[in-house]
C-alpha cells in the first residue's frame, strides 16, 4: 500500500438551467469571475475548467416611431365644436328642406293595392259532387264552379208536375160540374116560366069557376116545384163557380211551387258573378254547400284601385280625377299614371267602431299621432296581363299642379 494519496476526482458538473428569454438589450461583457453572493448565478466551477468564449452583443433593439406631439386641448375642443356646429347645422337645412319639399310633393309608402272579394254562397243548399276549378284559376262571369247533388230538387220538380196535373183535372171538373148545373138552370127557369103561366091561368078559370078547385092546386104544386129547381141549378152553379176558383188558386200555388223547384233544381250548378280569380279555394268534393253562407272567394279582375293614406295637410290641394304617380313594390322600378277618383270625407278614430266609416292606425310623427284620409287612386294603364295583387304594397305620389 502506498502512503501517497490518490488525486482527488474532478467534480461532476451539474446541468445547466433553462435560461429564461431576456429582452434585447446589449449583453453585459462576462466577467471572470461572479460573486458568490448572487441569488441567480450558477455555482462557481472549477479553475481546471476553461472558461466560456464571450457572447456577441444582440443587436440593438429597434426604437419606436416618432409620434406627433398632442394637440393643445384648447385646439381640440375648438375642432369638436367645429364638427358639432356643422353637423347640427346640415341636419338644420336637411330638416327644412324636407318640410318644404314634403309641403308640395305628396308622398306617402303607407298605400296599397285593393279590389273587391266577391263571397260566392250556394242559393240552395246539399252535398258538393262536382268541382271544375283549382286554386288561384282566371275565370270568366258565367264559368261554372262547382255543382251540387241536384236529384232533391228534381223530384221536388217531379212533386210539383205532379200537384198541377192534378188541380188542371179538378178545375176540369169543377167546370164540367157549373156546365151541368148551368143547363139545369136554364131548365128549371123554362119549367118554372110555364108553371107561372099554368098558374095564372087557372087561377083566373077558379075564380070564375071554370076550372076544378084541383087543377088550381096542381098548377101551385108544380109552380112550387119548378122555383126548387131553379133554386137547386143556381146553388149547384155557385158551388161549382167556388169549387173552380179553389183549384184555380191551388193549380196557381203548385205552378208557383214547381217554379220554384226548377229555379232551386237550376242553382245546383253554381257559376262565377264576375270576371277574376279564385282565390283560396278550400271547397272539395263531398263537402256540404249551405245556402247563403261563402265558401268561394273571388278577386274581382275589373274592381283593382290603390288606396293611399295621406297625412291630414297632404290633402288639402287634391282634385277629383288629379293626375298622380304609382309605384307598385310587385312591379318595382316603374312609374304608373294614375288618377284621384275619390278621397274620404270621413275616417273612424276607433278601431272598435262599426266599419260604416274606415279605420286607418295613426303614425308617429314627431311624437304627435299623426291621422291619415283614405284616398282612392285608379291605374290609368295596369301592368300588362292585369298583374295586380290584392293587398300589395304601394307608394303615392301627387305633384303641385
């Protein structure tokens, strides 16, 4: 064993720590040697170790721009003043210029197209079994619709026939029965002549007694007899007078009645009122028609007009057939010539009112409720092929004349 020691082994480097990213300033030239006392610095190494080759200064860092110096505060609030006056300023003369033109140039969006919607309900009433339109058809006055069952009111025709043929053979008879007793009238007025004369005669032969007592009496038998008869033919003549005018007036009431069953029977086909279209047609076949209550509806095609609702001081220069200009929002980008045909002379203020006078909802204008008058306005020229929607948007306008 030697009693030299053995050189110590070097010590054992520890790893390194991720360093942390520094902003870019100009590295600090490294010294030999850190002190001890930093909190940060890595454990002093060896003097066997060489030292680490010094790092290159980072570029130095770019500086920012230039910025322009702050304006004054007094030259900022007079530029703010500046921007409000001239902005307050063209809302002024926007404001005024608007009134003006809008005193003169009648224009109103709140318009819109009308017509009429003609309710179509059956005159009688039974089960739906036929139906020749479809949904939103052209038809022609005249063009039949639907049909109902019509076998009811033919035999109700067939009951009526049958009710005058018998009252044409009562009244036949009634009038044979007034012949008969007619010519037994006449009959009983010669017997009953003859009875007078035999009567008279001896009567006057009794009296200055040339004839038996008996004839006398025979003569008043018959005369009596004869005046029975008389009586009898003009009783039978009054009773079939009576009788003809009853049969008369019940052959008049089942006339009336058949009348009545052929215009019912005719009313089975139901046909259109007007010229238009169908509109919303709900009706199918087998469904029950009740008398007077609509179950087509029907866009008159010759009814189609704008209705306007002008501001109150919009009217006051507006002339019955005045020229005024249309825009349809279903046919944009053109201008309509039309006409004024009619302006309300009165508007209800109550929504809840009867509708013998229109409704038409006020507008916000300038917080105050603004009322508006209906005004009628007739295309002079419709778009071509009639191309008008019931209930579309419009917008009016009315130059000054």
């Amino acid at each position: 064993m030697s009693d030299t020691a053995s050189p110590p082994a070097p010590p054992r480097p520890e790893p390194q720590r991720p360093e942390t990213p520094k902003p870019d300033v100009p590295a600090p030239v490294p010294q030999a040697a850190e002190p001890a006392s930093t909190a940060d610095s890595t454990p002093p190494k060896p003097p066997e170790a060489p030292a680490a080759p010094p790092a290159q200064p980072a570029p130095p860092a770019a500086s920012p721009p230039d910025t322009p110096p702050a304006a004054p505060p007094a030259s900022r609030v007079t530029s703010r003043l500046r921007r409000l006056v001239a902005v307050v300023g063209t809302i002024l003369i926007l404001f005024v210029a608007w009134e003006v033109l809008t005193y003169y140039v009648a224009y109103t969006d709140d318009a819109y197209v009308r017509s009429d919607l003609i309710g179509v309900a059956p005159e009688v009433t039974g089960p739906i079994i036929g139906l020749y339109v479809v949904d939103n058809q052209a038809i022609k006055k005249g063009d039949k619709i639907y049909k109902i069952d019509p076998v009811p009111f033919q035999l109700e025709v067939n009951t009526r026939q049958a009710q005058i043929e018998e009252q044409t053979a009562l009244v036949k008879v009634a009038q044979e029965e007034l012949a008969t007793a007619q010519a037994a009238l006449e009959s009983a007025k010669s017997a009953h002549t003859y009875a007078t004369e035999q009567q008279a005669r001896y009567a006057v032969l009794a009296a200055e007694n040339n004839a038996p007592r008996a004839e006398l009496d025979k003569a008043d038998n018959e005369l009596r007899r004869t005046a029975a008869e008389k009586t009898i033919a003009e009783i039978a003549i009054a009773k079939a007078q009576t009788s003809i005018n009853v049969h008369k007036a019940a052959l008049d009431v089942a006339m009336a009645d058949k009348a009545t069953a052929l215009w019912k029977l005719s009313k089975t086909d139901v046909n259109a009122p007007a010229d238009g279209w169908i509109n919303n047609l709900t009706v199918r076949i087998g469904d029950t028609a009740t008398v007077s209550i609509p179950n087509i509806g029907i866009v008159d095609a010759h009814a189609w007009r704008i209705i306007a609702n002008y501001k109150e001081y919009y009217v006051r220069p507006f002339t019955i057939d005045g020229t005024a200009w249309v825009w349809l929002d279903s046919d944009p980008w053109k201008f309509h010539k039309a006409r004024i045909t009619g302006i309300a002379r009165g508007f209800s203020r109550d929504p809840q009112a009867p509708m013998l006078l229109p409704y038409v909802a006020p507008t916000t204008d300038w917080i105050r409720l603004q009322r508006r008058i209906p005004v009628t306005i007739v295309l002079d020229e419709p778009p071509p092929g009639g191309k008008l929607f019931m209930g579309a948007d419009a917008r009016t306008v009315v130059f000054p004349r």
